[in-house]
C-alpha cells in the first residue's frame, strides 16, 4: 500500500539511500524537505493520490537543513526520484539552484515544486496558482475581482499572493507588514505587473485600517499569527464584517481554528484556512509531476484523516 512504512529521513540518510530507502515497497520517489519537517501533512495527502492513480511509488518528509537544497536535490536526482516539493525556508535557495525555473515562480520568487526530468531539475511555484483555485473553491469568487488586503506581505507567502493577485489584475492591493521598509520594492513590483490595480501601503494607524477594512473584500493573513494557541490575532478583528471574505493561511491542527477563523465564522464572514492552500497547491505539484488531473477527493480524505 502507498504511504506504508517510515515516511521521515534525514540529509544523512539520503547520502546512503540504498541501506536507508531499502523498505520502501513501493520505493520512495517524491519528498517534501524543510526545516522543521516532521510536522507536514504533505504525505497524508501525496499518498492516498499516488494510490489513487495506480502510480507505484511513495512520498516521504526528508529534513534538509537551510544552506544544503542543492546537495539534497543532486542526491534526489541520483537516486531517481520524480518530485520534490520545498517548504519553509527552502523556497528561495531552491529558486537559485534549479536548472530551469518556470516564469511564474520567477515572478513569485520562490520555488516550492521541482520535477526532475531526465536528471534535470525544473522549478516551479503552486503556491500561487493554489491560492487561486481555493479562492474560487472557499468563496465562489475570482481574485481578478476583488480588492484585497493583506497582512504578512513582505514574508515569503504573502508577497506570492500579492504578486499573483496583480497578475490577476485584482482592483486594488492593500499591504501590511510588520516591517515596513520591506514593502518598498513589492509596491512598485505589483504597480508595474499591473498598471490598472491601486496599490497601498498601509501602517498600523486605526483610520487607514478602518478605511482599507471598509474597501477590502478578501482579507488575507499570511503571518504565522495563529499557529500557535496563544498567538494575538494579526489585527484588530473589531474591523471584519460579515460580508468580507477571510483567507487565513495558517493551518492548525484538526479541531483546532485559528482565532482569525473562528471569529470570522461567529460573525457570520465566510472563511478559507490554511489547510485548502495546503491541498490545492498539492494537487498542482502532483499536476507537474504526472502531467494529469490530480485525484482532488482523495487528496482531500487523505488530509481530513490526517
Ligand atoms: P515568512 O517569509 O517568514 O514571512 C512571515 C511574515 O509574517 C512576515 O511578513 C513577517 O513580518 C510577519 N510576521 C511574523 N511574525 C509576526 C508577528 N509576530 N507580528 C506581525 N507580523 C509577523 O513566512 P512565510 O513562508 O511567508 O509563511 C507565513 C505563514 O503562511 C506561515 O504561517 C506559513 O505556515 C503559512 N503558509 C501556509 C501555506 C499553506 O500551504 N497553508 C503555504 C505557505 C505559507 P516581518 O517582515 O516584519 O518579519
């Protein structure tokens, strides 16, 4: 069966993969890496779909520590796998050492999927597409007409949605950034994807707030506020009504809503999770690597199980 046996390596462990991956049945050919790793839910849902297509191979967590992307992706070329998929901070060190990179992840600056291809390797970014397509999913809308205010979007996910939301041609772009020297050069990026989309930069000041609150339709979190329990929400949730809709990509465990979410929902706002980025940026990096429709509901099950 798919996904059966040890599904965490190390570096270590991939140098000597013959000792190593000799259990695998079927053989392990696709891998999340990170540092952490051990928490994702990637293979809870890359298992049950390879099952599903019949493909006889498994996907494994392999922990790669941040300076040796390039070391764990010749070891994964020679050991044939298929795909990798990069997570957190591995997403620009991959971007800088693959041999091709996909135009969209170049304009997202990141890398999080890499097929390797007759021991080449290709880059490319299902973050962004993937956040469009639960868009669509969660709220029955298209990003390319909303106006949209984001908190977080100097970080590694928040600049990806911004740029994708120019690409999509949204209306307008609110940013916020705990730090915010680090919107400058995003600002004018977005302006020259897009011309025709406002683009604001806003501060912590209640009137600007209270006024991007009023003009937003999506109010996207991509902080890791709300990871954890006790974090603080990452605004004031006074500012939300019931007719935004709230996109929070932090995902908890199951059971468990982040604050964002669970007073959205109370308030009667419709809500997106950090879990749906998770499954339909999955379900477009198994699109990459088969180069077919990837088994959505199984992917689903696999994760909701999880
Ligand atoms: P990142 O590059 O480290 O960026 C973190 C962002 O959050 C930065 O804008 C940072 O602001 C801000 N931030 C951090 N701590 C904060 C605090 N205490 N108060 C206010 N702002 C704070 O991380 P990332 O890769 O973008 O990921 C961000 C979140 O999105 C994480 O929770 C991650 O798990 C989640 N995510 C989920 C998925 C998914 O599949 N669901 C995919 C990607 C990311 P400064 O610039 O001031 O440091």
């Amino acid at each position: 069966m798919a996904g059966s046996g040890k599904l965490f390596f190390t570096l270590e462990e991939l140098k000597d993969w013959s000792h190593a991956g000799a259990g695998l049945n079927p053989p392990a050919r696709l891998a999340v890496i990170g540092d952490p790793i051990a928490h994702s839910r990637s293979p809870q849902m890359h298992n049950p779909a390879l099952e599903a297509c019949g493909i006889a191979a498994q996907y494994v967590r392999v922990h790669v520590p941040a300076g040796r992307v390039k070391e764990a992706l010749d070891l994964f070329v020679q050991q044939g796998f298929i795909g990798v998929n990069c997570t957190i901070p591995h997403k620009f060190e991959a971007l800088a050492t693959v041999s091709h990179v996909d135009p969209l992840a170049q304009r997202l600056g990141a890398v999080n999927t890499v097929w390797i291809r007759d021991g080449v390797t290709y880059g490319y970014n299902s973050d962004g597409p993937g956040f469009l397509r639960s868009v669509e999913e969660a709220f029955g809308a298209r990003v390319k007409n909303l106006r949209v205010l984001i908190f977080g979007a100097g970080g590694g996910a928040g600049r990806a949605v911004a740029v994708q939301c120019a690409l999509e041609k949204c209306p307008a772009i609110m940013l916020v950034n705990r730090t915010r020297s680090k919107l400058d050069g995003l600002k004018a990026e977005l302006e020259e994807v897009s011309p025709e989309t406002k683009v604001t930069i806003l501060g912590e000041e209640p009137e600007a707030l209270a006024s991007a609150f009023e003009e937003a339709d999506l109010i996207v979190n991509s902080t890791p506020l709300g990871m954890k329990s006790e974090d603080a929400p990452p605004f004031d949730l006074g500012y939300l009504d019931p007719r935004h809709l709230v996109y929070d990509m932090v995902y908890t465990p199951p059971g468990r809503k982040t604050p964002l979410v669970a007073h959205a929902s109370q308030i009667g706002a419709k809500t997106c999770d950090g879990l749906a980025l998770l499954l339909h940026q999955g379900a477009i990096s198994f699109e990459h690597w088969f180069q077919c429709p990837a088994p959505l509901e199984a992917m689903r099950a696999g994760l909701v199980a999880a």
